[in-house]
C-alpha cells in the first residue's frame, strides 16, 4: 500500500487561538446533546418507553428489556452439538481440552451406548461421560471450536450468562446440550429466548 | 572394524549389526515399524528403506549388516559403506510406504488410545506426503475382541507382525497369525483360543500404531495428559522396572520400562492390571485404636504413639524387653525394615525380630525368551531377610503361642490381605499388637492400634529383587489413606523412644542403610540410579 | 430579641441554606454530568434509579458510604486523612462570601412577628469588604488538598498528580487575580455586594469581554476540570492525587470538585452578569416576590455555567502539560495584564460610565 502524505499546517494564527476550533467543537457536541437530550431526557427504561427512542439515534440498549443481536462471528457460550437421533456428536477426542489456552474444559470419556450401531466407525464408539467447561477459566478464544475434528463444540451467540456461584458457572453436559436446543437455529436473542438453568 | 559414513557422518561400528541399529545407537532417526529390537527381523514395513551407496535398489535398514568391503572397492578409498536415509530417493521411498500404510487406515487418531504415541502419526509429519491422492472408499474392518485384557482395531493395524512375533518367540504361545490376503488382511488368533497368555499385555505396547489396545486403558485418558513416573513392580520378586502413568492422582495404566538386566521391554498382565485392586482398595486414613470392649476408635499419630510407648514401657518392666517382638515384612521397603530393626535391636532392646511373608506360591511361569513371573509373591523377601537377619516369622509364631513374646510390632503392605493363615488365633494371646499397614482388614481392625501407612504408588523407597538387585521405586500418586507414610509413621515411633533419633528423608535412611549393612555397601540412594545395583 | 440574636439566629439560616445549595446541586450536577456526557455521546446515561435516573446520585452516595474504607499501609495517615477534609472545606466557604439575593427589605418581612426590630437583610452570608480577596485566597487553599493527597499516598502517579496540580494553579492564579483586577477597577470596591450593586445599577461586566474571557479560562484550570485536568488524567496518572482513596474519602474529593464547579459559576456570574440581578426589573418592586425571583434568576445563572463546564469537559480534548503552561504564562498573562491596563485607560476616558 502507498502511503499517502497529508500535510496538514497546524501553526495557522487560526488554530493557535484555539478558540474557534472550540467554538466549533462544542456546536458539534450541542448538536448531539440535543438530538438525543431533548427526545430522551424523560424517557423511562421500560421496554414500552425504550421503543420510542429508534437504536438508529442512540448507542445505548436498554438491557434486560431490550437485547443486543450478535454478528455472527460472536464468541459467546459454548454449546455441544447432536446428530439428528440427538447423539452427542463429540467423540471425547479432548483435542478441544488441549488445544484450550485457559485449560478449562474436563473430559472423561467412555464407551458410548450408541456403540454398537457403528461397528465399522470407531468414532462413534467413544463419547463424554463427563464434559465440562469452566466459563469462567474461559477467554473465550473459540480454540476448542476450531481444534473439535467432529464439529461438536461451538460457541453461540449467547453472552448474557452470568452466574451466582462458581458451581453455576461451570457447564456440564447436559447444559450445554441444552445451549444447542436453544441456539441450533440461530435465533436466541430474535426470539427473546433465555437460558433456563439454575444461576 | 569397517568405517561407514551414515547420513554424513563417519562412524567406525562393528561389522554384522544392522544399519537401524547402528543409526539408534548412534542417535540418528531412521523411521521404522516393524524392526524391534527384542524380535526378530521381519523386514516386511519397508519404512527403514535407505540408499546404500554401489547397491543397485534401497536396502532395508533393519536387515542390511554393516559390512567390511575389499580395500580395492572402499568408496571414496575408505568408506565401506556410504548409507544415506535422507536422500532423494529414500525420502520418496518413505513417502510412498506411507502412503500405502494409510490407504486403507481409518485416520481416527481423535479417539485411537495411540494417538500421541503413535508411529504412524509421528512419520506421517515426519516423512508423510501430508494429504490423500486415493479417492477410493476404505475397506472397514470391525474391531475385534482378542482376549480378556487385549482389543483389536483391525482397520488401524498396519500389519507389521511384531504382534504375531511376540507371541512366537517372546511369549512361546503362538497365538496370533495373520490371516487372509491383501487388503483383506489381518491379525487373528486362532477360533475358539483368545489371545490370554500372561504376557499379553505387552502387544499393545509394542504395536506401532492403535491397532493393539489394553481394555483396561481403552478410553481412559489421552497419552499427552499422562504424568509418568517410573517405579519397580511389585507383583512378584522379580522386581520388573515399570512406569506409572497417571493422571489427576489416580493411575490410569502401567507400562514396562526397559532394563535389560531385569525384564527387557516386558511385563507380566499381573503387574500391568494389578494396580487396580491396590488402588481401590480400602484405607485406612487415621490411625485407630481398640479399647478394652473392643470397639475402634479414630485417634492421632501423635497420642497412639504416646500411648503405644506408655503401654510398651510397662510391660518392657514387667517382663524383659524381650517380650516384644518386632515382624518386618517382605512387601515393605528395605528402609521400612531397617528402620523397625533398629527399632527393635538397639532402641527397645529385644532381638525377637521376625520377617513376616506371604507364602510362596507355586505361580511360576517361564516364557521362551526367559521372561519369568515368580512365585514368590513378595517384592523385597531378599533385602527383608538381609536386614532383618531373619528367614521368617515362624520363630516369633512360637514365642508368642508360649507366651514369651507379649507385645508385637508388625509391618504390613501384603496386599489384599490381613492375617496370614493361622495368624489370628496366634495373635489373640498377644498383650499389645501395633500394626502398621494401609489396607482396613481384619488385621487392622483386631489391632489395639493400627498406625495406617500408604501402599507402594504413594511413597518411595527400595526393594531388592530376587536377583539381588536393589532398585529404587517412587511415588507416583499422593495418598489415598494416611497422611503420613511408613517410615515417617516408624520414625515417630523411634523419637517417641528415644529423643536422640532424628528423623531424616529415605535417601538418607538408605544411605545409612548402606553404612550399616554389608550387603548395601557401597551403595547410595543416588548411585541406584535408573537400573538398580548388585551387592558391590 | 436583640440585634446580636437575630444576626446569629439569619446567619445561621443563610449558613444552611447556602450549604444545602451547594450540597443538593452538588447531586443535581453530579447527575447532570452523567446524563449530558450520556447525551454527547448518543448514549442515555443512568435512567433507572428513582424518576428516569433522578436518585441516581443519592444511591451512588449511599455506596460511597456503605463501601470498605481501605487505607492502605504504606500512607502517611494523618496526611492522608486529612486531605479530603482540606479539599472539601474551602470548596464549601467561598460560598460565605456570595450575595445570592436581592436585599430583603425590612418592612417586607414576616419576620417581625417574632418581635424583631430588623434591618434590610442582606441575602449574603458575611457581607465583607474584602470579599474577591478573600476568594481568590480560599480557593488557593483547595490545592493543599490536592498536594497532601497526592503525597500522603506515597506513590509516584499521585505525587506527579499533585505537582502538576500545584504548577497549574500557580499559573492560573496570576491571570485569575489579573482579570478580576479587571472587575474591581470597574466596581471601584472588593466587596462583592458592592459588585452586584454596581452592575445592577450600570451595565453588567461582561462588557469587559476580555477579562471575561481570561476569568472563564483560568476558572476551568483552577477547578481541575477538562480540558485541566491533568492532575487526574488516567492515561499517564492512573486516576492522579486521588488514586489510593476508596469510600468516601473519594467521595469527599469528588463532592470537592463539584462543590467547586457551582461556586466557581457563582463567581462568574457575580463578577460578569450582575450576580443576582434580574435585568430590566426593580428587584424590591414586588416585595418578597421579587426577592425570590433574584434568587431563581441567580440559580438560572448558575445552571447555565455548570452546563458550560460540563459541556466544554466533553468536548474538548485534554492539553498537553507544555501547552498548558504556554497558554497560562505566554497567553492568558499578558492578554490578563493589558486587560488591566485597558480597562483603566477605559475607565479614565469613560468616568462617568459607572460612577
Ligand atoms: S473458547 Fe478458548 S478458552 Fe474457552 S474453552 Fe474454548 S479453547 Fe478454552
Ligand atoms: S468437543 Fe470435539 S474436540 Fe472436544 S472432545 Fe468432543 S469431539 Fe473432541
Ligand atoms: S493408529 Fe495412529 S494414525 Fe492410526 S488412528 Fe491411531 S493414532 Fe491415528
Ligand atoms: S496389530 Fe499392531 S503389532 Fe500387530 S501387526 Fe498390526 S500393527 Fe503390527
Ligand atoms: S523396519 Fe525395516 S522393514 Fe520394517
């Protein structure tokens, strides 16, 4: 890339007074302080009263009652993947466990009860008895995403999942298959959908 | 000596070893599956493929001998042999064997117990071309149940026949063949005859790739994560240099360690599976003690102790010191012995010293290698008896029936088990039985205090062999039971005593072991090293 | 009642109504604060304690109070302690000395009921004669405050804090005290009340542009806010003098400073826009109303300022140390000095402008 040279004369008399350059910063932030303090200043935060006010004109999302929709691309809340016949489709491989910077996730595997339906996948052959993820190790890198060979861990789009206790915070199994019911459409926060576990 | 030149560098090696051998000795990597050096040469892998300087075609390494050549044809005027692995040419060679062995190989290294360990994995990085040209479906092959401890996942097999040799020339069984023709080939044993002789364990060991797993390790944990520890076995007298892997505090398989003066690559299923049962075993974690009525009751170290010489010191006046006797143990280390010997000779005075031992079994296996399982059951028989000047406990059985002995100290560490055969009856006209062990058995529970102890994963120490060999063995595992471990629990007891003991670490009580008795001479804790030592 | 009774007996009302000013704007500001920097910045603010975010301040006190006081080991205590004390006093006395009324005549209050033989009562705590003098004095003394913190923390970020605080006000009082030089060459008296009087009766002094302007300046440095506070300024300070103080120690360095952004906006409106004056309107017309309208009229005045400050702090970007002291020694100094100069020349040529 070529780099451009902008010279730019900052010793004008104009900008050494400092005040008109003043002058015009401050219209510009009255002009702000108007658009929103005139319609908002006796807006109260119910979800009724939060409409009247367009996302368009303000940054602020009147939380609990309003939501903010992810990109894509979010890293949130992990979740475990199931095949059609609601399988887990994580092998206990713990590539995820090792690939985790933050050495948060605990796996103990065992033969699966699916077993025998693939004699000749010894994939299928070996599930989790135990996985957790301690979300509160976690930093949210989306390795174990990227390490799982089986497509099973994900991380969702949820980011509002706060816990009371320690205990709470770490997600087991049933959890996060849980996590995949409510997000394996993508549509968590578009449908006002909540987590419905013990905080 | 003929003077090669392998991969650039000159060597001067004796004539008729292999190329591979020469290369691992001299630390240069030549990639292999099938060669093993305790087995014979099968050159059926064709991985070891190097070019050989004036040979018309790639030799294999592990069957090509290191050869002296006339001085009219030595390369260069004095090279015998010019050998280079990483040519051009090998280095295809390599890539195509590769390429081969995975044709048709299922690829699941996320759930194979090998991956991480795996040959196949590490030439694959190492020499692989690194992607698939066959777009063709792989042949699946079952998994199979070989035996009692050993699995089989035929499609990940890359037929290198160590397996199949094991069995003929280590184990002597001939239990596996491979069956079949090309791609439809694999290993089998012969119907109706599972593969179970004692040594079975070791195929999965010595299988370069997953194809061989044990059922026991079969999904329990991830090579990578394994922290290992070696150690002696303690199944037998033989005294088998093993590793202990484990993971979170709890073991999770045991491999063989090689020493060539004790077991080679081997060991027996029974030191491999047998930490199960010591592991799960009941402990006790406090010590305990029995009052009059009989019931137990949880105490501390430091009062049973108190109250263990209190009641020692009474009867040491009423009767003569030589009423206590004192059983070291054949299952416990060879400090834990010096330490209860001292005990007895020089700080409470009596020479009633005994060396209590589990029978000896008429389990005695010799495979056709020479591999043997003993039937003396007992880790440390030799070294009990050398330190404890006793042959066993028959002696202090006596004294006890005749009332000569009143008060009895006793190491335990037998594991699974209590009282010996005929024992109990014996022990019920004792006045005073102190016990320290760390299984919660009848024994334990009949003893007026029984001062816990933790099982051979959990401490460090030495046994020696039935060839008279001293080996270290170390901890792998923090305990399971007492807090506290035997010899800590023994020197307590000896400052308890006598105030002038100071306890010190079990290197140095070895060390002072090795001063004080003249089949350690010489040795030192440290001088053990990986392989053990013979009396000097 | 005799007159000493019923002087002390209106002091100490005037005392607790000034103070009660000062205290519930210092709130009032503190929201304002957080809800117009909201606005700025398209955002909302705090909206949810009490009437869409009215309580907010209150509940932010409450947690001041109720949080753990941590003094850490390492501090000089007595130092330490009485830093916030010394900050907050002075932000609190210089309302003594502000006239925030039109003068209560005697015949128009109620008062007498309790049998008091009053004068007209001066809306104004201590009425005395040297009343710039003595602001521009009690001010100065807020940055002990800020030098004791700053050292008693025995640490390097609230120590530069402290000295940058101290270089500023330094360099800020001497176009400060120039300007109103200004003021009191126009007032012809240093006394406040006389002030106010003489531009109620002329014209108010904001016709003295310049002066006016250099006062604003040098009021925004003395009072640490954006675009001067460097003695605070996270990036390089941490959080500056006050970084080691938690609770409501802090709290007490936070009411300082807001106590002082509405004395401050008191000062610029007694000094340039006639203090409590109504313009085109006879404050004692009307009796009690129309002292009370002064009264309204000089909060308006103040609101107004607060806004500036607030607005101006969100606005404008923070100086460079060496830009600071530029604009104090090389700008607001010599621009301060030909004020002076300027204004008496004036006064000379236009005598009869005012007196
Ligand atoms: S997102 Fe990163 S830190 Fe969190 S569990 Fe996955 S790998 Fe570990
Ligand atoms: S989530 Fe994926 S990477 Fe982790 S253990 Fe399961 S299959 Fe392996
Ligand atoms: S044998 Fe090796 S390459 Fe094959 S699946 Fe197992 S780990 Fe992977
Ligand atoms: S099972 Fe393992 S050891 Fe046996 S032939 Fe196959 S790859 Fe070799
Ligand atoms: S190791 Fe040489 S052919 Fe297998």
């Amino acid at each position: 890339m070529a780099t451009k040279t902008i010279s730019v004369d900052i010793k004008t008399v104009k900008n050494d007074v400092y005040l008109v350059e003043i002058f015009k910063g401050l219209l510009l932030t009255l002009k702000h302080f108007l658009k929103i303090g005139a319609k908002s200043a006796y807006l109260a935060p119910t979800e009724r009263r939060a409409g009247k006010l367009s996302t368009n004109n303000r940054a602020t999302i009147q939380y609990p009652e309003e939501k903010w929709v992810p990109y894509p691309q979010y890293r949130g809340l992990h979740r475990l993947n199931k095949d059609e016949q609601d399988r887990t489709k994580c092998v206990a491989c713990e590539m995820c466990a090792t690939a985790c910077p933050a050495d948060c996730i605990f796996i103990e595997a065992e033969r699966s009860p699916w077993a025998d339906e693939f004699p000749n996948d010894p994939k299928r052959e070996k599930h989790p008895k135990i996985y957790e993820i301690d979300v509160l190790r976690c930093i949210f890198c989306g390795f174990c995403e990227e390490a799982c060979p089986c497509e099973a861990i994900e991380l969702t789009e949820i980011y509002d999942f706060a816990a009371y206790s320690r205990e709470n915070a770490v997600y087991d199994k049933e959890k996060l298959e849980r996590v995949y019911d409510l997000t394996k459409d993508g549509k968590f926060y578009q449908e006002g959908r909540k987590l419905d576990f013990e905080f | 000596m003929p003077k090669i030149k392998l991969n650039g560098r000159v060597l001067e090696v004796e004539a008729g070893k292999t190329i591979l051998q020469v290369a691992s000795e001299n630390g240069i990597e030549i990639p292999h599956y099938c060669y093993h050096p305790k087995l014979s040469v099968a050159g059926n892998c064709r991985m070891c493929l190097v070019e050989v300087q004036g040979m018309p075609k790639l030799a294999t390494a592990c069957s090509t001998p290191i050869m002296n050549s006339p001085p009219a044809r030595k390369i260069d005027g004095e090279f015998d042999m010019v050998i280079n692995s990483k040519s051009e040419e090998a280095a295809a060679a390599q890539k195509s064997v590769m390429e081969f062995l995975l044709l048709n190989h299922p690829t699941d290294c996320p759930v194979c117990d090998k991956a991480g360990e795996c040959r196949l994995q590490d030439y694959s990085y190492g020499y692989g071309r690194g992607y698939r040209r066959a777009v063709e479906e792989k042949t699946p092959k079952p998994k199979k149940d070989l035996g009692p401890n050993i699995a089989l996942y035929t499609q990940r097999c890359i037929l290198c026949s160590r397996c199949v040799r094991f069995c003929d020339e280590i184990v002597g069984s001939h239990e596996l063949a491979i069956a079949n023709r090309g791609c439809h080939d694999e290993i089998v044993t012969y119907p109706g005859k599972p593969l179970e002789n004692r040594l079975s364990g070791n195929v999965a060991d010595i299988c370069p790739v997953g194809a061989l797993v044990t059922k026991d390790f079969l999904f329990s944990a991830r090579v990578w994560n394994l922290k290992k520890t070696s150690s002696v076995c303690s199944g037998c007298s033989a005294g088998c240099n093993i590793q202990i892997e484990t993971m979170a505090e709890k073991i999770k398989r045991i491999q063989p360690k090689n020493n060539e003066n004790v077991n080679s690559y081997w060991i027996c299923d029974d030191g491999r599976f047998g930490y199960n049962e010591i592991q799960d075993a009941k402990r006790i974690k406090y010590p305990r003690k029995k009052d009059q009525s009989g019931n137990l009751s949880q105490t501390d170290l430091k009062t049973a102790i108190a109250e263990v010489v209190e009641k020692v010191n009474s009867l040491k006046k009423i009767y003569k010191p030589k009423a206590i006797g004192f059983l070291g143990s054949a299952h416990a280390s060879n400090e834990e012995n010096f330490l209860l010997n001292k005990l007895a000779r020089k700080i409470v005075g009596s020479s009633n010293v005994g060396l209590r031992a589990a029978e000896i079994t008429n389990d005695e296996v010799v495979f056709k290698s020479g591999f043997k399982i003993y039937g003396d059951k007992t880790p440390n028989r030799f070294g009990a008896k050398v330190i404890l000047g006793s042959e066993n406990a028959q002696e202090i059985y006596e004294k006890i029936k005749n009332g000569e002995i009143k008060a009895l100290f006793l190491l335990g560490g037998i594991p699974e088990t209590g009282f010996l055969p005929h024992e109990e009856e014996i022990f019920s006209k004792l006045e005073l039985l102190v016990v320290v062990d760390y299984l919660d058995s009848d024994l334990t529970q009949s003893a007026d205090f029984s001062l816990g102890g933790k099982n051979y994963f959990e401490k460090q120490g030495t046994f020696t062999n039935v060839q008279e060999r001293v080996q270290k063995f170390n901890q792998a595992v923090s305990s399971q039971g007492s807090f506290v471990s035997d010899v800590e629990i023994l020197q307590e007891l000896m400052v308890a005593f006598d105030k002038s003991w100071k306890e010190i670490a079990v290197s140095e009580i070895f060390n002072q072991l090795a001063k004080e008795n003249e089949f350690f001479r010489g040795m030192t804790f440290y001088k053990l090293g990986q392989e053990g030592m013979l009396k000097q | 009642m005799d007159a000493f009774t019923q002087n002390l007996i209106f002091t100490v009302l005037k005392i607790a109504f000034v103070l009660t000013f000062t205290l519930l704007g210092v709130t009032m500001v503190i929201l304002a604060e957080r809800r117009f920097s909201a606005f700025i910045q398209d955002r909302l603010g705090p909206n949810r304690t009490w009437f869409g975010g009215l309580g907010q301040s209150f509940a932010d006190g409450i947690k001041l109070i109720v949080k753990e006081d941590v003094i850490p080991n390492h501090v000089d205590r007595l130092v330490y302690l009485l830093a916030p004390v010394v900050m907050m006093t002075p932000a609190l006395m210089i309302g003594a000395v502000i006239p925030f009324g039109a003068t209560i005549p005697s015949g128009e209050l109620w008062l007498p009921l309790l049998g008091a033989n009053l004068e007209n009562l001066v809306l104004q705590i201590a009425n005395i004669n040297v009343g710039i003098l003595y602001f521009v004095s009690v001010t100065s003394i807020g940055v002990y405050g800020i030098v004791m913190g700053g050292w008693a923390q025995n640490n390097k970020y609230s120590l530069l804090g402290a000295l940058r605080a101290s270089a500023q006000m330094i360099s800020y009082e001497l176009p400060l005290g120039l300007s109103v030089v200004a003021v009191v060459l126009m007032a012809g008296s240093l006394s406040l009340g006389e002030i106010v009087k003489v531009q109620q009766e002329g014209f108010w002094f904001i016709l003295n542009f310049p002066a006016f302007l250099v006062f604003l300046i040098a009021v925004f440095a003395e009072t640490n806010r954006l675009p001067f506070d460097l003695a605070e300024c996270e990036q390089e300070l941490v959080a500056g003098y006050h970084t080691e103080y938690s609770s409501m120690k802090f709290g007490m360095f936070l009411l300082a400073e807001y106590a002082n952004l509405i004395t401050s906006s008191a000062f610029i409106v007694t000094l340039f826009f006639g203090g409590w004056d109504v313009p085109f309107y006879d404050e004692t017309a009307h009796g009690l109303a129309g002292v009370l309208l002064s009264v309204i009229v000089f909060a308006i005045k103040i609101s107004f300022f607060v806004f500036l400050f607030i607005w101006v702090r969100w606005s404008l970007p923070r100086f460079r140390y060496d830009q600071l002291m530029h604009l104090g020694w090389k700008r607001l100094l010599p621009i301060s000095l030909a004020t002076v100069v300027g204004t008496a020349i004036l006064m000379v040529l236009f005598k009869d402008l005012y007196h």
